[in-house]
C-alpha cells in the first residue's frame, strides 16, 4: 500500500502540499488529477524521494520498486531495443553477471532469478512495447540519436513500462504519443498488473484506464471512486450539498449570536447566552469552497466568404523535392469541422502546413479567396515566444495598430486578467503559453483554424473550454489531437492519412479505436470498415453508405443544434441587457410610459427564450439519439 500521511510541502511563500494524507491499495489504478500547477508533479517526486517534504511522510512496502516517467530522452548508438532491455537493472545486471561468474551456488541464484523475471522472453516483450508506442522492427534496431527528441521520449516510457516497477508513476505519459500510440498505451494500462498513479488531462484516458480518481485541491488530497465523469459529478453533487449545508449553519450561527447578543449581560438569561457561546464555539464552521477561478476561450467569428474557403486538386506535398502526401485533394467549407487520424510520420502536420501556407505544392493545384485568413496552433510554436515580454507586449507586437483596450480584450477571451497580461512570459505555466498562443494566432478573426496537439499543456478544465469555443466557432477547423474526447465532441468528419494518401474515413473513432487494435488484422491499415459492426450482415460497401448517410444527417443536425444554441444564447444576453435597463432607478423618475414598454417587451422576450430552449432541447435528444 502507498501511504501519505500528512505531507506538506513549500516553494517559498507558497504552500503546494498542507498536511495531505491518502493510502492507496495494492493493484489499484488510480488518477491523480487537479488544476495546472497544482502540485501534481511534485506529488510524484515526494513519493520517489526526489524531494524532502517539509512535513509528513510517504511510505510503501520495502520489496516495492518504484518507476516514474523521467524528463530526459534517452540518446547514443545503442539501438532502442538494447536501451529498452537495459531499462530493467536488476535483469540487466543479472544478464552481465551471469556471463562472468564461477561460484555454482551463485550461477543457480542468478538463473533462478532470470527464471523469475521471464528474461527467456524479454526481448520479445521489449519488441512489443516499442512497436505499440509506434517503432518498426526495422527502427528497433537503429540507434537512439537517429530519432527526435519527441520519439526518444517514447523509448524512454517504453524503458519504464519494460520495467515493471510495483508501483508505476506516470505523468502525462500520452504528451508525446500520436492517438495510434495512446489507444496501444490505454490498453496496456487496463492490463498491468502493479500499483498505478496516473497524472493526466485526458478525460476519457481517466475514464477508461483508472478505477479511482486522486484529486488535489488547495493542498489538500481527496480520493473518489471511479473514473473521471464519476468523480467530476460526486464532487459537484458534494459542493452543493456543501454550498447548502452551509447557509443553513450560518442561518443558525446567526440566530444562535443574536440571543447572545440579546442576553448575554442580563442575569436570568445570562446561563442560557454562555450556554450558547459554548454551542458555537463547538460548532465546525463549514468551510467555503474557493474556486480555482474559470478558465475561457472565445474564438472571434470570422467575416463571411462565398464557399468553397479552399479546393486543393491532385496535389502532392512534402520536402525538398521528396512527396510525403500524393494527388491529394478535397474542399474545405466555412461548417466543416474535420479530424486528421494517422500515426505519426504519415504526414498530419505536412497537410496542416499546406493549408497554413508553410509549404508550397510540389504539384497540382490549390484555390482559395484572396481575403482567407488562416489561424495556426502547433505546439513547438511556444518556444518561439519572447520570454521577457509580456502577453501584452506579445499581442501589442502583432497588432501594432489596435487599441490597447483591444488588445486587453482580445487577451480576456482566454483567461488573461490585467494582472496575468503584464506577467512575464517566463513566468506562465505552460496551459497559459497555449493560451497565448490561441490569442496571438486568433486576433486576425481567422476563417479556418488549424490545430495541431492543442491540448498538451491544458488541463481538464482548458480543454472543456476550448471545446466549448470550437463548437460555436463559425469558421472551419481541422485538428490533429491524441485526445479522443476533444476529437469526439468537435470533429464531424475524419481524413484517414496513410501510405501517402488522404481519404475519407467512414467510421467513428470506436471503429477506429477496433482497427488499430487488431479488428481487421491489417495491422491498423485499411479502407476504414470495421468488422465489428456489420450492420446485420450488410457487405462493405453497403456498411460505407449507410455510415455516410447517418454521418451527414448527424453533421446537418449539429448546425442547426449549433445554430440553436446560439440563438438561445443571444436572447439570454437581451433579456439581461433588458433587465438590467429596467433594473435602472432613473428609468422612473419622469413617469411615462418607457417602463411599462419595456416590460412588455419583456414578457414578448421572455416568451421567445422559451421557444428557443424548448426547440434546442428537442434539437438535442434528436442528436443523442441518432448518435447512439
């Protein structure tokens, strides 16, 4: 059992850790979860004994071993299988002794505990794990340093997972793995058999994989049983529970203290009001929960243009004279919301820096209005950011014309208040970074955005406003993301890029999802039909139709759902607008008949809402159910 016990732990005047205590079971998959900068990493580093707490302790049974993700990549010319099977010590060790040693005694000690550790079939499982994080057997055996930063980060989680620690500390392990990698990375979680505690902000990974959820707020530690969503509406359910306990115990307090106050010097009463003072100093004052502060996005709409924004037409694309995509070709209108599925190195962000105008076509053609505006997130981009400057300074640089107020407005889309916009780029946390990035690349009322891995460094919370953003977004939007839930609740469409191609993929990411993981046996390549649901004995190509007709009655249904709720929206902020007027005391003064107009308006106003919500929520329960 993992115990922590009243730790605490201080970075100068900021308490990250007060006193938080928690235990968890042996074989039991927990995820830790909690706003950026909360403390999490810091948890896992207090556990391993990288740190030294200020206070408490934590404790696990002496036979554990304990692995956690590590910040630095593997390099040299040894080849990654060899580096995976020297992640294990103790097998790598034995291997080396056990070429060198003469005692007899010692000899059976050392193949019995090979025995043990299944080093018959290391290299086999070694293998495994690397062409589930995304490495061909030809690339197991080339040497570390042939590969990028982003690929050596997965041999190093390949090292870890070879391991088998007892207890195995992960921290955000998908940031550098591709869906096809992730959905490999899920199941083999789902499986392992040791203590897990997972650090992540993917939703549906915390669903799926974790069987309890460690949530870490104000310093404070609280386990909750089941995966993400259960624990996302426990905790609601308990703050207003909480919320309401708490008006009640003031509504007391507060009667309880007017009798003290009454009679607390007169002396028939004076035994009942000391009696009252020992009632409240007993009474536990429910505390008031403190919110973290809401983080917001909002995508400025762009100004409209006649259709299509973009036709590309045979078109091959790639580097110095070599294509990685050939004789693509597609449109892109102002509604569509697309997905791009495919490992990495098929060339997701080659077709994204097309579109970005970072690359030109080697062939074929591309047309597009000369007043097209192109917004483009990728995530390396935050190393291109001035880190003396400000977010201010930053966005005043790229609108030297506007306004100041603008550029504060622009910044408070995304979360920034006056005080974080005058902070120094340095000093954000990385989920700020990205939201800086999201204001820079935004500010030009782009008619398409193109999101490349946008979620990386945003926490659960960020990514549910960003999805919130996208959805009433009425530009296109392309996005490349190894977070299934976003992908889901955004995209209606999904482009397959694979073997230099980019086609439609028919299926849904649960098709998908069965593809990579052996539901064809073509290795995660194919046409897109999945074999799991064959719609009662309909052939391939009748399964085709029938998903595209159902996809393109779901997509017409989502815009006037969209449509919907942007009209319920805009009648809700005139009827405050209206109440607001009419909440006026000057409105009054002279008489007339303005007031009285105002609250017929009103009432015609508040009829309309009603109109409005009842025709969203039936729009919504059709869309749910032919979602299902």
């Amino acid at each position: 059992m993992l115990r922590i016990d009243n730790i605490t732990y201080q970075i100068g005047p900021r308490t990250l850790l007060d006193r938080a205590t928690t235990a968890i079971n042996p074989g039991h998959r927990v995820g830790l979860v909690g706003r950026n900068g909360s403390g999490k990493t810091t948890l896992l580093r207090l556990i391993t004994g990288a740190l030294d707490a200020d206070g408490g302790s934590t404790e696990t049974p002496t036979a554990w071993r304990i692995g956690i993700t590590t910040q630095e990549a593997p390099g040299g010319r040894q080849s990654l299988i060899d580096t995976v099977l020297g992640g294990d010590a103790e097998l790598a060790d034995l291997m080396t002794e056990a070429e060198t040693a003469t005692d007899a005694h010692r000899i059976a000690e050392i193949h019995n505990r090979l025995h043990d550790k299944g080093a018959h079939a290391a290299p086999a499982r070694a293998a495994r794990i690397l062409a589930g994080l995304g490495f061909s057997e030809e690339a197991q055996q080339q040497p570390c340093d042939d590969f990028s930063g982003g690929w050596r980060m997965r041999v190093a989680l390949a090292s870890l997972l070879f391991s088998q620690p007892d207890l195995l500390l992960l921290d955000e392990p998908t940031n550098h793995l591709d869906l096809e990698a992730r959905l490999w990375l899920e199941e083999y979680l789902r499986r392992y058999k040791g203590t897990v505690l997972l650090v992540s902000h993917d939703r549906g990974l915390l669903n799926r994989v974790v069987g309890e959820i460690l949530h870490l707020e104000q310093g404070k530690l609280k386990l909750y049983q089941g995966g993400y969503d259960r624990f996302e509406a426990t905790r609601r359910m308990q703050l207003e529970l909480n919320a309401k306990a708490k008006v009640k115990q003031d509504a007391q307090r507060a009667h309880i203290q007017k009798f003290v106050d009454r009679f607390r010097y007169k002396a028939t009463k004076a035994k009942q009001a000391q009696s009252r003072i020992k009632m409240l100093a007993r009474m536990e004052p429910i505390p008031e929960h403190l919110d973290e502060g809401s983080i917001t996005f909002a995508f400025p709409d762009p100004k409209p243009l006649a259709p299509p924004l973009y036709t590309a037409d045979n078109v091959d694309i790639g580097y110095d004279g070599t294509a990685v995509l050939n004789d693509v070709s597609f449109r892109l209108d102002a509604d569509d919301r697309i997905a791009l599925l495919g490992a990495n190195g098929n060339g997701k962000s080659t077709l994204i820096k097309l579109l970005a105008n970072r690359l030109q076509p080697m062939a074929g053609r591309v047309s597009k209005s000369g007043k097209l505006r192109v917004g483009y997130f990728a995530q390396h981009q935050s190393d291109e950011l001035d880190l003396e400057a400000t977010p201010f300074v930053e966005l005043a640089r790229k609108r030297p014309d506007d306004l100041d107020q603008s550029i504060r407005a622009q910044l408070g889309r995304f979360g920034f208040s006056q005080e974080r916009a005058e902070t120094k780029v340095e000093n954000l946390s990385g989920g700020e970074k990205a939201r800086l990035l999201f204001a820079l690349m935004t500010c030009d009322q782009p008619h398409i955005l193109l999101l490349d891995e946008p979620t990386n460094h945003l926490d659960v919370e960020s990514r549910e406003a960003l999805i919130q953003a996208l959805n009433v977004f009425e530009g296109a939007v392309i996005i490349v993301s190894h977070d299934p839930h976003i992908i889901e609740l955004t995209a209606d469409r999904f482009w397959l890029i694979d073997e230099g191609r980019v086609r439609p993929y028919e299926g849904d990411l649960d098709d998908y999802r069965a593809l990579l993981l052996g539901g064809q046996g073509n290795g995660g390549r194919g046409n897109g039909e999945s074999t799991k649901r064959n719609g009662g004995g309909l052939n391939k190509k009748q399964q085709r139709q029938a998903s595209a007709e159902k996809r393109q009655g779901l997509s017409a249904l989502k815009k006037k759902l969209s449509q919907a709720e942007k009209t319920v929206h805009r009648l809700e902020k005139e009827r405050t607008t209206l109440r607001e007027a009419m909440a006026n005391p000057k409105l009054y003064e002279g008489g007339g008949e303005e007031p009285a107009a105002l609250q017929l308006q009103l009432g015609t106003l508040e009829k309309d809402l009603k109109t409005a919500e009842d025709a969203w929520e039936a729009l919504l329960e059709e869309y749910e159910q032919g979602a299902a």
